[in-house]
C-alpha cells in the first residue's frame, strides 16, 4: 500500500509545481560544468517519493477552512488516550495565539498555494533524505544508487583524480543544499496572503531546527548508544559473555562490535531508561514533527486557522508520527528492499538506535544475546547474519512489541482526527493517509 491521497492529480499537481520551480533555477545550469549538478538534482526530487507531507498539509488547509464553501464538521467527543502536551507544540512560535488571526482574501485558483507549500516541504524533504544518507554512508535509496554514490560512480567513471568517495559526498551535500535554500524560496513565492504566509514561514523555520536537532540525536544515539561502563569482560553479569561460551566449546571468541556492547550496556529496562527516552526524542523531532505535525500545521495556518486548529493538528500527528518511524524501522530491517528502495543491512551495521533494537535488547537472553552482540554493529554483516539478527527479533518478541506500540500509536491519532472539527472529505483523507503511513511494506 502506498501513500498516495485519494485526490489523484494532488500527486501531479506538486510534481508540476517542483517542475516549474526548478526549470526556472535551471539557468545557471546551461553552463557545462554545472549541467549534471542541476539534472542530478531535478531527478531526484522529480522521481519516486509518496508524497506525504504535500499531502497533509493540503488536507489540513481543506479541512480548517481553506475550501470555499466547505463546511466544517463538528468532531466527535471520543474519549481517547490523554498525556498530550498542547503547549510543547506551540513552543517556538511568534505570538501563536494570532496565528490566523488576520484575514486574507485567497486568489482564484486558491487551493494552490496549498500545493505550492506542499511543494517546498517535498523540496526540503528531499535536503534531508540526500543529507540523511551521507550521514548514515547509504547506498541505496528509492530503489537507485544514493546521490552520494551516484556522483562517486560518475567521478571513478570518468577517470576523474582525487578521491571518487569524497567528490560523491561533496557534490550531493550541494544537491541537498540547493533544495533546502529552493523550499525557503518557493514557500514564499505560494501566494499565500502576507500574514499566513509569515506564519507558515515561522512554522517551516521551527520544523528545520527540530529536523536538525533530531538528525544529531539520531547521529549521538548511535554513536555513543549508552554511556557504557568500564569495557565489560568475560565476569559480567548477567547473560554469559561471548569469551566464556567460545571458552567452553574451544573456539575462538567472535569479535563484538564496539557499538553493540556500548547499546546492551544498560537496556534491559528501555522504556524508563536513558535510551528510551533518546530514541523518542529523535522520533518526536525528526519524524512526528517534521513528516506529520508541521506539515499539517503549515496546511492549517494558510487556511486562516489558529492555535486550536494547531493542538489537534499535534494531537493527531504526534502519535501518527510515531507510528509512522515504528513502521519505517521494523522495514529498515524486515522490508523487501525492491518495494523499499533502501537496504535491511544498513541499520543493523550502524546498530541504529531504534524502539526494535531497544525491545530486542530488553528481551533477548543467553545464545540470542549472543547473536545480536556478534552481529549488531558489524560493518560487513551479510545477509546470514542479519537474518540470525531477524530470528532473534521475532523468537524474542521484539517485533511483536513494536507491532502493538505502532497499533497504540494509530488509535491514538484516530482518536484525535475524530475529535477534530474538519471538513468530512479532509477527515475522509486525512484517516486514508493515517491508515496508509500503518500498514505499508515502502
């Protein structure tokens, strides 16, 4: 299943928008020298990707008043799951109780400056994909070569001198560069009026920081994991250590990977631990507030919406954020790489820290602990061995608790989409795409 809106031409009319865009940017690019920076770069943004953000953000114009002639629906009373925080949604916004509060006239035509904003969040989502992968040294996305790995093709290729790697890094960092200042740019170009438009830009500002934020928690989590204590031997306690069974069965003791031993040091309790906490942190930041709630937030204000409309956008993307990451990190490791366009291999050789990892930790025991302290971490783990990994997951039961941690998640945001005063076909649309960012296989 796919995230596609139900609106078909939505998908094409932001494609059409990011084409327009980048032909005019493309002027530059008449030199020969720079003509394969802005080919690679409009191909990447132009092909593959779900269109999610785009989406949401149109959704949540059309439901908070956005459509002329579209009535609002009251939300239902449903009793869901409490603990939301209105006020850290908020934090961060100039005067966020005038947010809408200014009238404008929209123009003919006028939902475009919904697509034309969902547009520029697909433009700094693209930033953040090629940046996300120099990163983490990926070399697989949307099925192709990584921009990283492209440009290092094409440098080797050519017979280039110097270091084929460090071009490939080089020049897709500027890709990703021209397609964070290109989303600034085309924001402010939507034809939102004056004032929607300053809060949507107040509101995309605060989505880069949390973006960035969350990308060097993700970076720390996996480098430094726990902080471990002193380096354990073969008399720690608890499971026996990989040098006490290799000295009972007479083999050699297998190397630990430095970054697994750092991960178990302290997980058997992740959901009150340090690591816990870290993990949804990066969740919070890099995913529920980047992919779902500032998209649906920056939808709602250019449609004259103010703070209340802002909470139920949180309430509601918040846990669908959640759930989304969950599911995109059981793929990470349990997906078909021909349907994700991304390798299993890559987060189990950085050990990424994620809620499955976590789990995994928490509950593997004696031989099971074993394989993940071999294999998790391991820069040239194959796939042998990253299914040993994937056994220990499911025997364990760790896949089965993120499962039911993505199932609370999604509750949750229905929960709140009920609640949430919408136009019916925004509701509709908004409940397809939820259902959809679940139970998806890319």
């Amino acid at each position: 299943m796919t995230l596609a809106p139900a609106v078909p031409t939505l998908p094409a009319r932001v494609d059409a928008a990011l084409a327009r865009f980048l032909t005019a940017r493309a002027v530059f690019g008449r030199d020969d020298d720079l003509r394969d920076l802005l080919a690679t770069t409009r191909r990447f943004v132009l092909h593959g990707g779900k269109r999610l953000r785009p989406a949401l953000c149109y959704w949540a114009w059309h439901g908070t008043g956005g459509a002329s002639g579209s009535a609002r629906g009251a939300g239902m009373d449903v009793p869901g799951p409490g603990g939301f925080d209105a006020a850290a949604v908020l934090a961060g916004l100039a005067e966020p109780g005038r947010l809408g509060a200014e009238s404008g006239t929209g123009a003919s035509g006028e939902d475009e400056q919904a697509v034309v904003a969902g547009a520029a969040l697909e433009l700094f989502h693209c930033f953040a994909l090629i940046h996300d992968d120099i990163i983490d040294a990926s070399s697989f996305r949307r099925g192709r070569p990584s921009l990283h790995e492209e440009f290092a093709q094409r440098h080797a290729g050519r017979g280039w001198g110097g270091d084929a790697a460090a071009f490939g890094r080089g020049a897709a960092m500027l890709c990703g560069d021209l397609c964070a200042m290109w989303a600034e740019e085309l924001l402010a170009a939507c034809g939102a009026p004056a004032d929607r438009l300053r809060a949507a830009q107040s509101l995309f500002a605060l989505m880069r920081a949390e973006a960035m934020a969350g990308e060097y928690l993700d970076l720390l989590g996996t480098a430094t994991g726990h902080r471990p204590p002193a380096e354990p031997g073969p008399t720690t306690a608890g499971p026996r250590s990989a040098a006490q069974v290799a000295g009972q069965s007479g083999e050699s003791a297998p190397r630990i990977p430095p970054i697994a031993r750092q991960l178990e040091a302290g997980c058997g309790a992740w959901e009150g631990g340090p690591d816990g906490r870290r993990i949804l942190r990066v969740v919070r930041l890099k995913t529920a507030r980047y992919s779902i709630v500032r998209p649906l937030q920056i939808g709602a204000v250019l449609a004259g919406a103010g703070e209340p409309d802002l909470v139920a956008c949180a309430a509601f993307g918040e846990p669908l954020g959640r759930a989304f990451q969950l599911r995109d990190d059981v793929l990470g490791v349990f997906g078909e790489p021909a349907e994700t366009g991304k390798s299993v291999l890559d987060d189990l050789r950085q050990a990424k820290p994620t809620m499955l990892l976590a789990e995994a930790w928490a509950r593997a025991v004696g031989a099971d602990r074993e394989v993940l302290r071999t294999h998790v971490g391991e820069p040239e783990l194959d796939e042998a061995g990253a299914a040993r990994v994937r056994e220990v997951m499911t025997g364990c039961g760790a896949l089965a608790a993120v499962e039911r941690r993505i199932g609370s998640a999604h509750r949750r945001a229905r929960y709140a989409l009920a609640a949430w005063e919408l136009t019916e076909q925004a509701r509709r649309e908004l409940s397809g795409l939820a259902d959809a960012a679940v139970h998806r296989s890319r």
